[in-house]
C-alpha cells in the first residue's frame, strides 16, 4: 500500500505502552479497540490563515456536530494532510483528543475558503476530501433555529445520483453520514425528530455540493395523521468537490472488518447428526402421593372404606381398656368423692370435742 511518491499508506506501528497505574490501566482499556465503537468524535481546527467564512462554517457544523466534537482556537501552520508528513501533527492532536474525524478550515490565494473533512483509522490518517466554499448563509440569519434541541439526532437526505456512482461524491456522502448521524441507537423517538439535513449533488457545475438544513414542524390537517413543513433553519452551504485522498484498496479492506460477536453459551444444548438439536432438562423429584391429580371413585369408596375401619378399630381399642369413656370418667369421680367424705368427718369430730 503506497501512494504516487512511493511511501507507505498502511498504518505505522506503535510501540505498546504498560499501564503503571490502575487509572491508566482503565484509560487505556476505554482507548482500546471495542466490539461496538463508541460515538466519533470529530476535531475543528485552523491552518495557515483563515477567514471569516470558513470561521462562521467551522462554527456551524460544530453547533451540528452537538457534544461529539472538541476545537482549537489556535492556528496549526504544520498541519497539511495532503502533504507528506503534514498528518503526523494531526494525528497526533487527534489522538490526544480522542476523536476519529478532522474539519480543518485554510485560505489561501490558489484555495480560497477551503474546508477539508478527513478520517482516521487506528488514529492514522485514513481518507481526506477538499471543499471549496462558493456560498454560506451562517445559522445565526434565520429565524428558526431555536426551535432544535440539542443532541436530537437529524434525519439525512442524500439527492442526486452522484453520491452512488462518483467516488469523490460517495466519500463526501460517507462522511456526512459520520458527521450527522451521531451516536447509534436501536429505537428514535418521533418526538425528537425535529430537524433533517440534505445534501444535493447539484448546482454550477458538476463538482458542486448543496447543504440546507430545515426545521420540522407538525400542524393540523383534520386527521390523526398531522400535516408535515419544512422550514429552512441554516446554515445554508454552497460548496464544490477540491482534492480527495481516497484509502488504499487494503486498508480500506482491513478497517471495515467487523468483529464476529460472541454467542451467550447455551447450557446443556447438544447437537446429533441424525436427531439434531438435543436438550437436556434437569427436573427435581416429584412425589406421586403429593401431586394434585384426577383421583376416579373407585379410589374414593376406598378411602372412605378405610377410614371407617380405622375408626371402629379405634372404638374397640378404646373400650377394651377402660369400658368406655363414660366408665373411665366414673373411676375418675370416685376419688374426689372420698376424699370429700373423710374432709367432711374431719370437720364433725373436730366440733364434737369442743
């Protein structure tokens, strides 16, 4: 993987750094490769000169960028992506700032007005595209961009058949999508959808690139389904395709791999050639006398059969020993009788000899 001049387009080795505490231990695992990425962060900065209309440019995509974007304010004279050796001092902010994706704004007499958004890959310069400004209408000029909230996300619409059959128009299509489409959720919520970005590969000339942004407003139409408008909230962008580094073949091959995520293990799940899928299930022991079950009469007459021979058991066990209760309760009562005899003879001989 070269380039015209014969050097090397292939990210360059860096030398693993050991973490000496657990704080960078954990900085560096959030730095690490990921199975699912976090949101890309992009970087606006400065170059040689710049002038009011790339500033005002620079200003407005990062009010769209929202929370995912980090700026200098300083000027970066060394920072030349489509020179050699001018990526390293960008790679390395980028790297210190943790953001994927670059804006830099430059002027100059031979590109006036001239924004190039670019990406990285293993934080190594990954592909990069000019944009001459012709025309810019910043969002502080219309009326209706108060009304956005900030971290919605925006739905994009790309118009023209260039962005699918250009490479130039297709790569600016790409990092638009990168640019706008914020952080990936399963689910949106309607409610939040208030505003939509579109893109037009239309105007002067064949190079040319439209940007509008409009608002969404919901009013009455008479039915449960609401009457959609569109009303332009800016920033409104003219602009026309410059240089463009597109990736090599191979490292374009090697940063779109997509890991394979690991399936949650199945227990006791097998498989058989001849009978497939084979499950094992663990149940515990189940007691038949306890079970709930659908007992038929004859079971019925049984038991009542049985519970009345218990008892006549129990009545004959019950008069065999004492003659019945009502003996038993006799015996008990003729104690207490004489005890009251002798207490009451007491008391007579007791008075008699007084």
């Amino acid at each position: 993987m070269v380039d015209a001049k014969g050097q090397s387009l292939a990210p360059q080795q860096t030398h693993l750094v050991k973490p000496k505490t657990r704080k960078g231990k954990r900085f560096l695992e959030k730095r690490g490769p990921k199975l699912v990425e976090d949101a890309k962060r992009a970087l606006f900065l400065y170059g040689t000169d710049t002038s009011q209309t790339v500033k005002e440019v620079l200003t407005d995509l990062h009010k769209i960028k929202g929370t995912d974007a980090h700026s200098f304010s300083r000027k970066n004279p060394d920072v030349k992506p489509f020179e050699s050796g001018g990526e390293a001092p960008l790679e390395f902010f980028c790297n210190k700032s943790n953001c994927s994706m670059f804006v830099l704004g430059s002027h100059s007499k031979k590109r006036p007005h001239n924004v190039t958004l670019g990406r990285l890959y293993d934080f190594h310069l990954y592909d990069a595209l000019e944009l001459g400004v012709e025309g810019h209408r910043p969002i502080s000029s219309f009326r209706g961009a108060g009304t956005a909230q900030v971290g919605n996300k925006p739905a994009v619409l790309f118009v023209g058949e260039r962005f699918d059959s250009e490479p130039d128009f297709k790569m600016a299509k790409s990092m638009l999508l990168d640019m706008l489409r914020g952080r990936q959720v399963e689910q949106v919520n309607l409610a939040g959808l208030d505003r939509v970005v579109v893109a037009y590969a239309a105007g002067a000339s064949e190079r040319s690139l439209l940007l509008r942004q409009y608002r969404i407003a919901f009013k009455k139409s008479g039915t449960k389904v609401p009457r959609v408008c569109l009303s332009e909230m800016g920033p409104s962008l003219d602009c026309v395709l410059r240089r463009s580094r597109l990736p090599a073949v191979d490292l374009e091959k090697e940063a779109l791999k997509q890991p394979k995520l690991t399936k949650k293990k199945e227990k006791n799940i097998g498989s058989d050639l001849l009978k497939g899928r084979i499950g094992r299930i663990y149940m515990p022991k189940q007691t038949v006398d306890k079970m709930a079950l659908a007992k038929p009469k004859g079971l019925k007459r049984e038991r009542r059969e049985a519970a009345a021979e218990k008892k006549a058991a129990k009545h004959k066990a019950s008069s065999s020993n004492g003659g019945g209760p009502a003996e038993g309760q006799q015996q008990q009562q003729q104690p207490e009788a004489n005890r009251q005899q002798a207490a009451a003879a007491a008391a007579a001989a007791a008075g008699g000899g007084e």
